[in-house]
C-alpha cells in the first residue's frame, strides 16, 4: 500500500476511470446531445460508475497485482525511491501525463469508432 501510494495509484485510476467515461460521452451519439445534457448525463454516470467502481471497491485487487508482479525486495527498492524529491516530481508529472495522453486517445475516438463500425458492419454483410 505505501507503493501504491507512493505511485499515486488511487489518484491514477481515479483519473482514468473518469477520462474514460468522459470520453465515452464525446463519442457517436453522446457527441450529438446538447453540452449541457450531455455534462448532466456524465455526471449522473460517474456518480453511478463511482458506487460500484471505486478506489476502496478496488484497492485488494491492486494489491495482489502489485505482489504477483513486484518481489519484496523490489517493493523494498520502490520504497526507498520514494524517499527521493525527484522521484515524488516524477510521480507528478506521470499524473499530468495521464490526463495529457487521455487527451490524445479522446481525439481520435471518433474515428476510431467509425472505422470499428464499418469493420463490423462489412463482416455482418
């Protein structure tokens, strides 16, 4: 847990749960909707998505990622990275990055959905 929080893990999950389903909102027929039904909508989604997909919901599964993937020395080597001013600007600078490279994803969403429904629908024919 001190490793996950070190890493701002909650901070990032947190954003990309809600970027994505901000994004979902921008695609096909939410792009459609009026700007203010369509923030009322995303809110009322988040609000939803939040009770049953959160932080404290998934927190344990984290954990056994974070075991099954780091041995206790490396956790240990994490630890002491977090130690370092440097390493605490990095993890900074990582949480931007997830909103700047969601950003980039969200902008061809668009297209992206339009060639997998053209693709879905030459395979249906």
């Amino acid at each position: 847990q001190d490793v996950m929080r070190c890493q701002k893990v909650e901070e990032r999950f947190t954003l990309g749960r809600d970027l994505g389903a901000k994004t979902g909102f921008k695609m096909g027929a939410g792009s459609q909707l009026p700007q203010a039904l369509r923030e009322r909508l995303e809110a009322a989604a988040l609000r939803a998505i939040d009770q049953v997909f959160n932080w404290n919901v998934v927190e344990k599964d984290y954990i056994k990622v974070y075991a099954e993937n780091y041995s206790t020395d490396q956790l240990d080597f994490i630890l002491q990275l977090c130690q370092e001013p440097r390493y605490q600007q990095l993890m900074q600078v990582e949480v931007q990055m997830i909103k700047d490279t969601l950003a980039v994803n969200e902008a061809y969403a668009g297209p992206m959905q339009e060639a997998a429904l053209k693709a879905i629908q030459e395979v249906l024919q």
